[in-house]
C-alpha cells in the first residue's frame, strides 16, 4: 500500500502519479520499465515519488491491482446478462473481454504485459495473487449455465474452457501485435471468426464418431 502522504495529495496529482506509471508499465512492462521516466511525466521530484511508494514495485502492484479490480468489475457486470446456453455464453463473455481491451489500451497492455511475460522475476508472485480471482470470475461466468448436455464433470469441463479461453486470447494477443495498420473493427471481426471456429472444434469434438 502507498504512504498516508499518497493519499492526502489532490485527486488531480494522484491521477497525474498513477496515469504516468499505468502509461510506462504498460509500454515496457516492469523490468524495463524506468522511475525516471515516471516523475518527469507525472511532473515530481524522484524523491517524492519515494515518499509515496516505497518502491517501483510497490507502485507496479497498487497500479496493477486497480487496473485488475476495475476489469473485473466491468466483465462481471457483463457476464450477467449472457445467453443460457454453454458455447454461445463462451463466446459472448470471449468477446466482451476482448472489446473491453479495445476501450481501455493502456490497462489493456498492461495486464497482457503481467499475466504473459513468464520470465519476469514478478510472475510467480502475479500468478498466485491474481489466480484465484480468475476463477472465480470464470466459475461466476458459468455457475448458472445449462450443464444437462455435459458428457464429463462440470467441474472439468469448465476448466477446459477456462485453459482454451486463456490460451487463445494470448496467442491471439501475440498475433496481432505487429498489425499497427489494422483498425479495430477489422481486428475484432478477425478474433470473433477465429474463436467461432476453434469453439466448433470444442463442441464437435476432434475425433470422427463411429
């Protein structure tokens, strides 16, 4: 947590601090990110940066956890008004996440940046801090989901599409990341075909029937 001090500056110089290091995290991720770089956009004194935060990654986290707080808020939110039907649900909830990365950017990458950046000396941390709050937004997601048609267990069968999901939204992320000329509604019809497809496979199965 921040200093008490953090808190007693105006609610204008703790969005100019916050913004200033949403803006370089997400740009060059936490190792090669730079506190100098921080203070001379967020325009303070190195010194008072540390008198807020005793350390860059003490500001990473506090940045990290109100991006991640409000995203999952906003996918909750979401998730409540999805259709009753298992892949159709998937599919909406997929696509949802994907346009909330589409109007938040810069939270967008910065939590692309933490949750796919598996050298980093934080991601152990990340991972067991942001794990369990995962789960529990997929488990939310489908808790109230038509399951009579499963073959196997619920339980199994939601962690499935919890890996598949996971998966595909990184791989995709990596793919489009060299397609700067690409505007956005051409990118979202891209994931939506892409995902459309790989969700018939699931429901299909891979291997022909007898």
């Amino acid at each position: 947590m921040p200093a008490k001090l953090f808190f007693e500056l105006s609610e204008e110089k703790k969005a100019r601090i916050l913004h200033a290091g949403l803006m370089e995290f997400a740009e060059h991720g936490y190792e090669n990110s730079s506190t100098n770089r921080i203070v001379k956009n967020a325009c303070i004194s190195k010194g008072s940066l540390f008198q807020y935060f005793s350390s860059k990654e003490e500001l990473y986290f506090y940045i990290l956890d109100m991006v991640t707080e409000e995203y999952i808020a906003d996918l909750e939110q979401a998730a409540s008004t999805l259709s009753a039907e298992l892949f159709a649900r998937i599919r909406e909830y997929a696509l949802a996440e994907f346009t909330w990365y589409i109007r938040h950017p810069e939270p967008a990458k910065l939590i692309i940046h933490a949750f796919t950046d598996y050298h980093s000396e934080l991601y152990p941390e990340i991972a067991a801090r942001y794990s369990m709050q995962e789960d529990t937004l997929f488990h939310k997601l489908l808790e109230n989901v038509d399951s009579t048609q499963f073959l196997w267990d619920k339980s199994k069968t939601i962690h499935l599409l919890k890996w598949f999901l996971k998966g595909f939204n990184e791989d995709f992320a990596a793919g489009i990341k060299d397609t700067g000329d690409m505007d956005l509604e051409t990118i979202r019809n891209k994931y939506e075909i892409e995902l459309t497809e790989y969700m018939k496979l699931l429901k299909t199965g891979i291997i022909r029937k007898e």
